[in-house]
C-alpha cells in the first residue's frame, strides 16, 4: 500500500515540474521575443533619425551652392533614386515572428509525457467502466473540474480514506439557470461503494485515474495560454 502511494505522489510531483517548465518556458520566450521587438525598433528609429539628419544637412548645402553648380547636380543621375530601385527589387529581412511553442527538443520531451499521460488515462477510462456514462473519451475534459469522494488527495491525507463515506469520482460544470446566471453542478461519474471495503489495487486506479485528468485539463490550460502569447506576435 505505502510502495503504491509513494509511486503516485511521485508521479504527481514529477508531472506538477513538467507542467512548471513549459510554462516558464512559454514565458521565457515571450520576454525574449518582446526584448527583440523592442531593440529592432529602436535601431529602426535610430536608423530613421540619422537618415533624417543626414538630408536635412544635404538641404541645407543645396542652398549654399551657386546656380550652375545646382544645375550639375541635377545633370548627374540620383543616388538616392537608384538605391530606392535597389530597395524594392532586393528583398528586405523581416523581424523573427517565430511562435513561441516552435518545435524543439524540450516541446518534444513535454508532449511526450503529455502522450503518456493521456495514453494511461485512456485505459483507467476503460478500467473503471467512466466510459459507460461518458460514451466519448474526449467529453471528459468538458468538465471544469473533478474531485474525489471518500480518499483524500492533499499532502497531509494523500490516499487516506474516509469511514463512513462512499467513494465517488465527481465532475463540476457550469450550467446556466432559468435566469441564465451560471451555476455549479456536480455529476458523478463513477459510484465504488463504502470507502471500508474498496479494493487497495482499485483505490489507487481511482486517484491516479484523477491525478491524470487534472494533469491533462491543466495541459490544455498551458495550450490556451501559448495561444493567446502567440496572438501577441
């Protein structure tokens, strides 16, 4: 019992750090990216004020010169013209507008526990018969959250169950009323009997079925907010 809920806690920790490194990662990035921005524009500012400055004394010698020397500048083909030409026809280097989550050796490694996760949490789907009250595996994550009845899942009573209570896996949603405010409403979606006479093996199929859940709805979280980072590119 006690080798099956240290497993669980460390499988729980082990993915809480996952979880807290993509999404300092995320934010990493985008400071990153931002910081870049910021430096491009003011050399584009710079660049601009030094082009503005150099014209502006260009001017100011086109005025001093005699008559016939201004009517040999004009005779001589236009710099200036010439290196707009160039301009248009060269193509001009853009900022990185990369997206933050780009494909790489630490977003493979997260989506593959991500993959793992999901592929157990498919089968304690299947184990613990949820899919006989949810048909469709991926209407589990519609659910915004899901709690245990009878076993407890904080630090201080981790897998400790409670006498005298059922054990119960329950979901909450919110569901408008007659009024269309937004209530809370919970549903069971799977019924173990009286906490003194569950199965240890069951029992830990249970908490680890919800440890894995909260973990992949805590995923899609995470995907929800590279989203929007990305929106800012």
């Amino acid at each position: 019992m006690s080798d099956s809920l240290d497993k669980l806690k460390a499988l729980s920790s082990k993915l809480e750090k996952k979880l807290q490194a993509k999404k300092q990662k995320s934010l990493f990035e985008l400071s990153s990216e931002t910081k870049k921005e910021d430096s491009e524009k003011q050399r584009t500012a710079a660049s601009i004020k030094n082009e503005s400055s150099k014209n502006d004394k260009l001017s100011e010698k086109s005025v001093a010169l005699p008559k016939q020397e201004k009517e040999e500048i004009k005779k001589e083909p236009s710099s200036t013209s010439n290196n707009d030409t160039l301009s248009k026809k060269t193509p001009q280097p853009t900022s990185s507008n990369k997206p933050i989550h780009e494909a790489s050796s630490t977003n493979k490694n997260f989506e593959s526990v991500r993959q793992e996760n999901i592929d157990v949490l498919k089968r304690l789907y299947t184990k613990l018969h949820i899919d006989e009250k949810v048909p469709h595996f991926e209407q589990l994550f519609v659910y915004k959250a899901m709690n245990l009845s009878g076993i407890g899942l904080k630090e201080e009573d981790f897998g400790q169950i409670r006498e005298g209570k059922y054990i119960q896996i329950i979901t909450i949603t919110y569901e408008p009323d007659k009024n269309g405010k937004k209530k809370a409403k919970n549903i069971s979606l799977g019924y173990f009997g009286k906490a003194e006479t569950l199965d240890e093996k069951l029992k830990n199929d249970i908490i680890e079925f919800v440890l894995r859940w909260r973990y992949e709805k805590a995923f899609q979280n995470v995907d929800h907010y590279k989203i929007l980072l990305d929106k800012l590119q």
